[in-house]
C-alpha cells in the first residue's frame, strides 16, 4: 500500500466516523476505532501494509 493509497483508507475511516457520531453514541465511536486499531496492526504486522522505517530528525 503507497501513502496515497494510505491516506484515502485514513480518510475513509474518518468518513466512517463521522457518519457514526451523534449525541449519546461516544462509546459506539471509540469501538469502533478501537477494531480499526487492531485491523491497521494487524495489516502491519502481516504486511498487507508497508511500514517505513522511523527517521531521525
């Protein structure tokens, strides 16, 4: 996956979210980050997703 693919999948969460939060659902809202968390892990670790290396400033 290239960063331009990355962030269209970023900004499709973002739409998921905001589709998903209205008054009283906050709990809804942080479960549903949470199983995209584990799914952008477990992308990484099995790499269906290229992580690069962290660069020192």
């Amino acid at each position: 996956m290239g960063h331009s693919e990355f962030v269209s999948f970023l900004w499709s969460i973002a739409d998921l979210i905001r589709d998903t939060f209205t008054r009283g659902k906050h709990q809804d809202v942080i479960d549903r980050l949470k199983e995209l968390r584990t799914a952008l892990i477990s992308a990484a670790v099995t790499g269906k997703i290229d992580v690069p290396e962290e660069t020192s400033a």
